[in-house]
C-alpha cells in the first residue's frame, strides 16, 4: 500500500487554477485539480489520460477502477489537503481536518453503542475519527455515504476492523501532520 499526500497551496498548481478560472473561496475545485494530479503522477498516467478519463472505468456503484487492472486507488480530501492511496487490494480512504465536531450534528450515522462510546470519549476528535472509518468502509465497498454509515458497525474495542453486511474490513489508522486524521479501509 502507498499513501500520497499533497496541498492545494503547494504551489505548483496555482498557475493551473488560475488559468482555469477557479474560485479560490471554494476548495472542492483546487481539490480536484490536486487529486487528478496525484492520480496521473502516482498512477503513471498522463495528466491528459485522467482528464479525460481514459485509464478508468467505472464498476458498481460508479466506483473508478484502472482498466489495467495494475492497482486499486482511492482519494480523499479535507480542507486544503488531498490524499492518494493505491493498493494491491481494493482500498477506501477518509480523512478529515481535526476540528471540534459533535456527534450530536450527525447522530444519525451511529448506532447506539458507538453513540455510548462517543458520549464518554475523552478525545474530542473521537467522532471524526469514526466517520472516518465509516466513510473509508463505505468507500472502498464503493456507495460512499450513499451507502447509509450506520450501516457499518465499528469494532469499539480496538478500532482496527469494521463490519457491514457480513463482510469484514480492516482498518488502518492515519494521523497526518498533526492536523489531519483519517482511516484506510481494506476488505479482509
């Protein structure tokens, strides 16, 4: 497994947005921009190929997938970071900017035991780190939040494995700069 991490500041890309016009209020674009990067430089694809999306094709749920079958990926992103993972395996990933954040705002995405575990944990990005679990589970089965969070239910004792529907993943931390948390998920 490789993990490729880069900055929508770096900047390389800033000529790129601006010729593209891109509204530097909203991130999404500048995320996407640095996402199709990583994925042409990581993949060995020509910027080109994975702007026009030759490379991939898209399986259930319209999940990408290299046509050559030479590796799985998955990108995530939060705030001004984006992260490529590649895998022999198919992979998903989530990572989210540490923030005070409550379960109480997303409750809906919790079962009751981990509602009862969020209720009494002493660390306060303790929800993040279960969405993320649950949004890298949902991503690399390939529903994404579609795919109903609450359906994935969280090993509480050791946060090393999720299941849903019968299928169990492993689950692999990511603590990225001090700023950043976020989960790789892989079916075991």
């Amino acid at each position: 497994m490789n993990i490729y991490v880069d900055n929508i500041n770096n900047p390389i890309y800033q000529d790129e947005f601006i010729q593209r016009k891109v509204d530097f209020n909203k991130f999404h674009t500048r995320q996407k921009i640095v996402g199709q990067h990583l994925k042409a430089k990581f993949l060995g694809l020509s910027y080109h190929e994975v702007l026009n999306g030759t490379p991939f094709v898209n399986k259930q749920h319209n999940k990408p997938y290299l046509k050559s079958k030479k590796c799985f990926f998955n990108v995530s992103n939060s705030y001004d970071l984006v992260i490529l993972v590649t895998s022999s395996h198919d992979v998903g990933v989530d990572i989210e900017k540490k923030r005070s954040f409550s379960y109480k705002r997303i409750a809906r995405a919790f079962n009751s035991d981990e509602l009862e575990y969020l209720a009494n944990a002493k660390n306060e990005y303790m929800t993040l780190k279960l969405w993320t679990i649950k949004e890298a589970v949902l991503k690399q089965i390939g529903v994404g939040l579609s795919g109903n969070p609450k359906s994935v239910h969280i090993n509480l004792d050791n946060l090393e494995f999720a299941k849903r529907n019968n299928c169990i993943y492993h689950l692999h931390d990511l603590d990225l700069f001090n700023d950043y948390l976020g989960t790789i998920a892989t079916k075991v």
